[in-house]
C-alpha cells in the first residue's frame, strides 16, 4: 500500500480561533492517519501555526485529544437529537449512534478507548459524554444520571441499550459485520438488528 502523501498545510488564517483550529486539525490527523499522527507538533505544522502554538490551549497531547473527543461527543448529541426529531421508529436514536460511528471510526475509538484515562482529568469531555449517553438511552424511558467523573451505576435498561449500540458500532467498524454501502439499506439494516434486541 503506496504512503499518503502528508496533508497541506491549512491557511494560517481562516477566522476561526486558534484553539479551534487546532482542534480542527488534530481530528483530521486522527481521521486519516490514527491516533500516533496527533501530535501536538503535527497538528501545530498542519494548522499552519508555530510547533509552540498549541501550549496557549493544552499543556499536552491528552488534553487536545481530550477536546477532539468532547467535540465528538458534542456532534454525537446533536446527530441523536436530529435523529429523533425525524424519526418516529423507537431505534432512531440507536441508529444515530451506530451511523455517528461508522462516519467517524478514529474519533469513535478516541471517544471510547482507554487513551484518555483517567477520564476525570478532563471535565468537559465527561460532561460532554455524559449527555451524549443521556440522549442515546432516553428512548428507554429511563432517567439515567451520570455526575461528572464518577462511575455511577446507570439503569440497566440503560446499559443494556448502550451496550447495545455500542458494541454493533464497534463490531461493523471492527469489519465483523458486514453492512451495505451508507443509505437507506444500511439504515434499514441497522434498525433492523437493534429492533431484534431483548
């Protein structure tokens, strides 16, 4: 397999914050490279700032992957709520999640793997995570309350439905389940399987 040709640069400017660019940056890197290419070096030279740029925002890599993954579990929420507004089936909200995943793999395994560990170092990305999974379990009727850092028992009605769709998710990225190509099958498929769940 030929090696990618590294990315260009972005414009040193675009009108966006530095901290978001930054971000912006790192999560391509992630998208296309994987977790190694990240780095607070790579990501400064592809957001086209100096390599010391990114200490104005994050004292390390773990904290701006921490803010990768927060942005990612911001966007999974608001794909969830889009979801169930359009929606009427009572998978929608699971199939958001699944599909969120398929579209993002490398920031999937960031938002959910032990990389970020311990989590409570990082308050916005639990917050942020937190309500994601308190979208994703609200079509089990179930208040689930998570506080912030801490490991509390959920419902398990709630963990069974996370369970659920996250181990669907990580079992079609995986490649252990096939899948058809991103439309309306694949949709069907994957409401179909959460519909067969207990």
């Amino acid at each position: 397999m030929p090696a990618k040709p590294p990315l260009a640069p972005k414009p040193p400017d675009d009108g966006r914050s530095l901290k978001t660019r930054l971000i912006i940056a790192a999560r391509d890197l992630l998208e296309r490279d994987g977790l190694e290419a990240a780095t607070l070096r790579a990501t400064a030279r592809y957001a086209g700032v100096s390599h010391m740029a990114p200490y104005r925002h994050f004292r390390d890599k773990d904290e701006l992957l921490a803010a990768v993954a927060e942005q990612g579990f911001r966007e999974m929420t608001r794909f969830i709520d889009a979801a169930a507004c359009r929606g009427t089936e009572r998978d929608a909200a699971g199939v958001a999640y699944v599909l969120f995943a398929l579209e993002n793999p490398a920031l999937y395994r960031l938002m959910f793997g032990v990389n970020l560990s311990p989590r409570a170092r990082f308050p916005g990305l639990v917050a942020a995570g937190a309500e994601a999974f308190e979208r994703c379990v609200a079509a089990t009727g179930v208040k689930a309350e998570v506080q912030a850092g801490e490991c509390e028992e959920p419902p398990p009605a709630a963990v069974a439905l996370w369970s659920i769709v996250h181990g669907l998710a990580t079992l079609v990225i995986d490649g252990l389940i096939a899948m058809p190509p991103e439309g309306p099958a694949r949709d069907a498929r994957i409401a179909a399987i959460l519909d067969a769940a207990p």
